[in-house]
C-alpha cells in the first residue's frame, strides 16, 4: 500500500507540480459523527494497520492487498462505490497503465480495495512511519520528484513492469487537488505506455457525503497526515466513487505520449469543471 504522490508544494522544475489547493479548501459537507464513534473508528483502524504489518511480505499477495485495504476503508466508516467495471486491468498480453486524478491519500487504499496493482509514489514515502514498511513489502516504485535525471529510469521501470503483465497505477497531475480535475497530466509516464504497447485505463475518483460533493477526504496544501485522519475518521456518510472508464489503446504512429495524456485527461475529466483554474 502507499499514499498520494504529494501535497502541493512549490515548483522547482518543469517536472515539479504544482496546485493551488490548500486547507482552507477542505471542509465537511455533512454533520459530523459523535465523538465516540469516532474512538471506535481510530482503534478499529489502529487494529487493521498492525493487522497488515504483520502479514509481511504476504501483503504484496493480491488476495491479501486487496483485503487489507478493503478492511482499511471500513475501518474508517467509508462506502466503496464502483462503476464501470470490477477490474482497473485491461485484458491483453501486457500489464495496464492507470492513471487517475489525485485528492487524497485514500485514492489509494480505495484503488487497490478493487484491485491490487504495482503503485507509483514520491520516494518521501518509503521511510514514514508504518506505511513506508507497507508500501515497499507491496512493491510500489518510488520517484525522485526532485531529480528530471531518475525519470527515465523510472518509466523505464514502468514499462518492464507492463511487459511483464503487471499493471501500473499513476496519478498524472504528480499532486493533489481538493475535488475536480485540475492541473495538467504530466505526459512522462504515459511514455512506458507507448514503450510496452500497453492500454491506458483511465479512472475518475470523487468523494461525496450522503451523495452531496465533499473535500474533506482531500490531502492538499500543508496538510498533514494525522490532521487529514482526523478529518476522515469525523466524516459522516462518506463514500470515494470510483469510475472505471474504457481503456484507451494507443495507436502506432499516430499516439505520442503528449497525445495519449491529452486523451486520458479528457477521459478522466469528463464533463466536470475543476475547482481550480
């Protein structure tokens, strides 16, 4: 398991994204729950993290992914919704590039609840507490976001992982936007694509509280990890609904990546406006 690829941070280079969402974007769209529905929430999610670090490195068994992080979603009281299909990976001989827009560190946990694939994340996250241990014994990859030199390697990497038939799950903004789909998708990943001749399956993400909209799952601006926690374990009726879109097939010698990234972009965005410019 891993969390997002990032809050939103300044620029430092052409790579680097950059969001306008801060805390002050995030607020609850319903009441929130009574403080004792609370406690038990946080010792029932207490309980499922130790669970997961005790399976070691059977964590990174499909079976046993998907099960912790279905377990992690209850724990928080939060409804998993699904539509368009049961599975993020396309049929085919190679793995299936994910990609899908980016709001909170339960993007994750919900994505790999419906399947469990190779995960994308900034290097930052190996060395937290508790969830760096999860993430490496799941057999994410990790990117340098201040180093344009690893990038290569790192799509690279991508594209022996889709070759393989493993599928890879990318968050194209690079940062996190509390709802919508703002910013643009950065074409560099969506290369490994081209490189393995792998489909790219585009997947929209949205929360919403007892069906109203809501920004309290987001992880945006100097947030941090246990205030967004706290935020989650007092929402009321929250879902995180997962859209699986069709997959998009690259077409030799018409797809480059700038190309293939505007196309999922326009998958992923729909006809939903973004929050931010």
């Amino acid at each position: 398991m891993t969390v997002s690829l990032g809050m939103s941070l300044p620029a430092t280079h052409a790579w680097a994204a950059w969001s306008p969402c801060t805390t002050g974007c995030v607020t609850h769209a319903a009441e929130r729950v009574p403080a004792a529905r609370v406690a038990r929430r946080a010792a029932v999610f207490g309980r499922s993290v130790v669970d997961a670090l005790l399976c070691g490195r059977r964590i990174a068994e499909s079976g046993t992914l998907r099960a912790r992080a279905a377990a992690l979603l209850d724990a928080l009281g939060v409804r998993l919704e699904v539509t368009g299909g049961t599975t993020l990976s396309a049929p085919g001989g190679t793995g299936t590039l994910i990609v899908a827009n980016h709001i909170s560190w339960l993007d994750v946990i919900a994505l790999l609840a419906v399947e469990p694939v190779v995960m994308l994340a900034k290097r930052e996250i190996a060395g937290w507490p508790l969830v760096g241990p999860l993430a490496s014994r799941a057999g994410t990859l990790y990117i340098d976001r201040a180093s344009l030199r690893e990038l290569p390697c790192t799509v690279r990497e991508m594209a022996a992982r889709l070759r393989a038939g493993r599928s890879v799950m990318v968050f194209p903004q690079g940062i996190t936007w509390c709802a919508g789909t703002g910013g643009s998708f950065r074409r560099a990943t969506f290369q490994a694509a081209l490189d393995a001749g792998a489909p790219v399956r585009p997947v929209t993400l949205d929360y919403v509280q007892h069906t109203t909209p809501t920004t309290v799952a987001a992880f945006v601006g100097e947030d941090d990890f246990g205030a967004s926690l706290r935020r989650v374990l007092r929402a009321d009726g929250l879902t995180v609904r997962v859209a699986v879109h069709r997959p998009l097939r690259p077409e030799h010698g018409a797809d480059d990546r700038r190309a293939l990234a505007a196309r999922a972009q326009a998958t992923v965005g729909g006809a939903r406006l973004p929050v931010h410019g």
